[in-house]
C-alpha cells in the first residue's frame, strides 16, 4: 500500500491529537465508571453527548464495527501489526487516503443508514481537525448519533 496521500502529506504530523484524546475519555477510558447521581462525571462525549452517558457495550459494539469496516477499506494485510484501538489515529497511525474516506463513509451509510451522516459530520471541521481525527472521535461520534 503507498504511503500517504501528496496532499495531505504535509499535514500528515501536525502534531495536534485528536478530538477524543482531548476530550480526556482516552486517558480515563480504562477507569471509567461514573456515578449516575454525579452531575459532574465527565463522560468524555461532550462534544456530542445527548443528555446520557453511553454505554461500555454501545461503545464496545460500534468500536467492533468501525474495525471490520476498516480492515474491509484498508486490507487485512496492512493491518497485521496493528491493533485499532479508540486512540488509534487516521492519519498518523492508519494513513488513510481520501478514497479510504470516501469507502469508509460509504460503508457507515450501509451500516447506519441515515443515523450517521460522516460526510456532513466532517463538513463542520477545519482540515487540521480532520487530519487530526482518530478512530475513538468516529466512535464518540457514531454512539452519539445512534444513541446509548
């Protein structure tokens, strides 16, 4: 598989993390378990939290799906040393193309249907954040979208 794109190679180690690393679930995810009662809990969705916190099962299941679909996109056989995981990154880890992008949300309109709109989720990123984005922030979205 060639490297990554000209295009984005420039960007390709901005540096910045992801929207989910920021979020802060990524360095608590292995602790997590807030009390219910606790309105303060930090559930690491913030960005798209719909009023309740998602379930570990949710988010374990969509996770499961999100790797099929990129081990569908990207082929198995690149993938053998790698795990994906919710810190895993698009670009720095997985170097996705933009035709990677393009299958990938046509497989999440296949699975999801209309629940979970990619495309229009990334028209509302700067590129910097796009190219930042990591498979933990698809997640957060995806659970969003679908509810917990």
């Amino acid at each position: 598989m060639p490297g990554p794109s000209p295009i984005a190679e420039p960007w390709a180690h901005a540096g910045s993390r992801s929207a989910y690393a920021r979020s802060g679930f990524a360095d608590d995810r292995d602790d997590y378990d807030p009390d219910p009662g606790d309105e303060t809990a930090d559930d690491g969705f913030d960005e798209f939290d719909a009023g309740e916190t998602p379930s570990a099962d949710h988010v374990a299941d969509v996770l499961e799906v999100v790797q099929d679909m990129l081990v569908d996109v990207i082929g198995p056989e690149y993938l053998i040393d790698l795990t994906i995981g919710l810190d895993t990154a698009f670009d720095e880890d997985l170097e996705l193309e933009s035709l990677e992008f393009v299958a990938l949300a046509e497989r999440l309109l296949q699975h999801y249907g209309g629940q979970v709109d990619f495309v229009a989720w990334l028209a509302t990123m700067e590129l910097d954040e796009i190219i930042a984005l990591g498979v933990g922030d698809l997640v957060a979205f995806i659970v969003a979208s679908t509810g917990a």
